[in-house]
C-alpha cells in the first residue's frame, strides 16, 4: 500500500484528489493540506511514499517546496500551468497531471509511482503467503494458501478457510485486495474475493470454486475475470 499526501491552496482539486484516490486500491490519502507549512510539520513526523504536490501556491512553489523535503518520497505535481512541467521532471517527478484532469489520467499517474514502488521495494514484494488482520481485538496471521472465498458483509469481511473455518474482520474489500496478490486473487463481484487456483468451472456467470461453491460474477466485473481467467 502506498501511502501518500496532497497539497493545494484550493480546496475543490484535494476534494477531487481524494474521489480519485478512493478508487486505487494501491493507495491511502493519509491527509490533504492547504497550507504548506501544515504539510511540512506532517513530513516531519510521518512517513510518506507519495506525494502530490501543487506547483503554483502562493507562500512557496510546490517544486521549491519538494526540494526542501528531507524525506526520500515520489512525487507527482499537479499544475494549471503546463509550462511548470519540464522542471518537474528535472526533479525526478513520477509524472504530473495537468488540471482538470479525469480519473483515467490520474490513474495513468498513480500506476506509473505503482510500478516505481514495486521496483524500488522487489525484496519487499515478493509474492505473499501470508497476509495479518484484526480480528477478535487481536492480529491473526492466515496463510494466503487456506483461503477459500472472501465474502463482503456491509463493514465487514467474512474470511472462508479452506478447512471450514470463518474469520471476521472489519475491513473494506479495496483494503483486503491491497493485502493479496492479484495473480492468486480476484474481485468477481462487490461481495466475493475468490483465488484462481481453486476455481473449478465456469458457467452462465457462475463460478464453481472446489466441489460445489458457487460464486456469482457481478456485471462490472464480468469483463475484467474474464480476460485474467484466459490468462491463466
């Protein structure tokens, strides 16, 4: 999970920053920030690994302003001026977005800073057996392997093991997607989390997982199953 902040004088693009962040699973706004001095007191406590950053405010440049940074953090500048691009990019910006900008464009930004992420962090990366949730007031470790289904509840999530046992937790389905490696696992459906290897057939938008566990296929997610299902 990327952990990230924004800065803008203008409250309407951190309104709009943080609609777009909600739909990355990859990524947590931690705080937005009006006011530079605020964001530096922020830094100065928190870790970050991302962070977008107004170029033209009024107390100090955003690019004046990531110079004097001392944390080691990606940035991605968002600017009404595209002439301000070309030393964002001297600055080793992961990208910049141009306003207004659509969710498709910020989405190109945010899976490049992904991709760096990823790479920067290969040893932390690798593919994951086992994943940790709060469950009962304390932390619980699950093999990624004894996954059976993950089933969506309002607030909470219904953790299926293969052995027949259930877990809850209070947890998003965006957030349990963050923990779990997406060529194992897949959302088929606003209230299934299902993994690929234990997938038995396919038919009439229902999926058999083992024996006879049917999981249906929601509409939004029919396109995206299908095309990682022929992949495997």
């Amino acid at each position: 999970m990327i952990k990230a902040i924004a800065i803008d004088d203008e409250p309407l693009p951190l309104e709009i920053l943080e609609a777009y962040c909600s739909n990355v699973s990859f990524l947590k706004l931690e705080k937005t920030f009006t006011q530079t001095g605020e964001g530096k007191k922020y830094l100065q406590k928190h870790p970050i690994d991302l962070i977008f950053l107004d170029i033209h405010m009024p107390a100090i440049s955003g690019i004046d302003f990531y110079k004097d940074i001392e944390q080691d953090m990606m940035v991605i500048f968002t600017t009404a001026h595209s002439e301000y691009a070309i030393e964002g990019f001297n600055l080793s910006a992961v990208d910049y977005l141009l306003k207004p900008y659509s969710q498709e464009r910020f989405e190109v930004a945010v899976n490049k800073a992904n991709e760096y992420y990823n790479f920067l962090n290969q040893k932390e990366s690798r593919e994951q057996k086992h994943i940790f949730i709060r469950a009962e007031y304390s932390l619980v470790k699950i093999a990624t392997a004894d996954i059976f289904f993950i089933e969506g509840l309002a607030d909470y999530l219904k953790i299926h093991l293969q052995n027949g046992k259930t877990i809850l937790t209070r947890m998003t389905m965006k957030t349990m997607l963050s923990k779990l490696s997406p060529k194992e696992f897949i959302r088929v459906h606003r209230s299934y989390i299902i993994p690929f290897k234990l997938i038995t057939g396919v038919r009439n938008k229902i999926i058999t997982l083992g024996s006879n566990q049917e999981i249906p296929i929601g509409a939004s997610f029919e396109e995206g199953f299908f095309e990682a299902f022929k992949r495997e």
